[in-house]
C-alpha cells in the first residue's frame, strides 16, 4: 500500500543550525508530495508541496525536492530560528483524490 | 477569516457515554474529512465527505459515524466511546477533488477514561 516514513523524531538544533528531515515514501504511481507544519495548539498548514519529479517546493526559508528515484522528499532549511519549533509532516495524495497519506511526524525544537 | 471551526477543543469522558464533535467550514467547500492523531502514527483518515448527503470510511472508521446535512458541516459522532479512540482529531476541508490545499481546524483532544 501507499505510505510515507519519516526520520525519527525528536530534533532539537540550535538557533542558525541546517536542518534536514529525511522523508520516504511508497506508492503505486506518482503522487503529489506535502509538507505540513503544526505549531504548538494548532491545526495543520501547508508548508510546501511538489506535484511531479523534479520539482522543488519552497516556502519561508525551507525547501523539499521531489525525487523519484529514491522515492524521497526531504524537507531542508538552511538557518533555522527558534520560530521553526513545531511538528513536521510529510504527506502524499494522489490526483483525483483528496485523501491525505500521513508519515509519523518530526517534532522539531530550537534553542536559542 | 477563512477558517475550519471545531468544537470542544477539549473533552474529557467515560466509556459508553455518547459524544460529538463538531466541525464547520465558512469557505463553501465541497470536500470535508476527520483525521485522528496519534504518536508515532501520524494522522489517519477517519472519514470523508465528497458533498452534502455523501460520506465514504476513511482507514480507520470503525467505533466512528459521521453526518453531512449541510454542507458547512461535519460532526463526527462517537456512539459508545471506548479508551483506544483517546486521540487528538483534526478536521480538514477543501474545495474540492483537484485542489492541493487542505485547511485543518485546531484540533480537539479527547480522553475517554
């Protein structure tokens, strides 16, 4: 079946450290990829997506390519600030359908 | 505001006792669904619905009824609660099949004890 792993969690970096979280996944066909963030007491956002091979997503600072030939989808950012502390999803979703594949989470905490 | 409203936000119960969770959406979105979060699972699809009157089991349906009536609504309805269904629940809308964004309310942290 289809299904999404990411690295274990939790992280904890310093203020200004890279930052890498590793994502797999596994589906029949070719989905659209996701990165959602959940900051603490909240629901979930969108933070970037990539729809086909290739593509790159970007948005406040963090970037995830769309690799299919390793079947991954790493989130980076190259500075991260204390702000950035949150839970990190990656997710998969086929064309045609609205349901959401869901990896496990990265909770992420950065220290001044 | 754009927004996905759920309530409560927090609910403490017992087994047996039957609950509600309420969910609305002001963006006139077809699509609607319940997640339910738990560590190490990430989120999992409870239920769906494609439009009024159509609803369809997500992964993990079983102990769960859902309803919609009215478009803006989506109550996720909890008969006979048990412990194993103490969770975090999302719900989420969209405006429909093609869409890439999925906008989450805030979430409701059950305990059933």
């Amino acid at each position: 079946g289809n299904s999404v792993t990411q690295m274990e969690g939790p992280v904890t970096l310093s203020e200004e450290a890279f930052l890498t979280i590793n994502c797999t996944y596994t589906a029949t066909g070719y989905p659209s990829l996701f990165w959602y963030v959940q900051y603490p007491g909240e629901g979930l956002q969108l933070l970037l997506k990539a729809t086909k091979a290739d593509d790159k997503g970007s948005n406040k600072g963090f970037e995830a390519t769309y690799r299919k030939e390793t079947t991954s989808f790493h989130l980076e950012k190259g500075s991260v600030q204390v702000s950035d502390s949150a839970v990190y999803f990656c997710a998969l979703r086929f064309w045609g359908a609205q349901k959401l594949v869901f990896g496990q989470g990265t909770r992420l905490t950065i220290n001044p | 505001e754009a927004q996905v409203t759920q309530n409560p936000r927090y609910l403490i119960t017992v087994t047996g006792k039957k609950l509600t969770v309420t969910c609305s959406q002001n963006m006139n979105h077809e699509y609607m669904s319940w997640y339910r979060q738990d560590p190490g699972l990430g989120l999992r699809q409870i239920y769906y619905s494609m439009n009024v009157e159509v609803t369809d089991k997500g992964d993990v349906p079983e102990g769960y009824k859902v309803s919609r009536k009215e478009k803006r609504n989506f109550p996720l309805i909890l008969e006979s609660p048990s412990p194993n269904q103490t969770s975090l629940y999302f719900c989420a809308s969209s405006p429909g099949t093609n869409t890439d964004t999925q906008y989450f309310g805030p979430g409701t942290r059950l305990t059933v004890l």
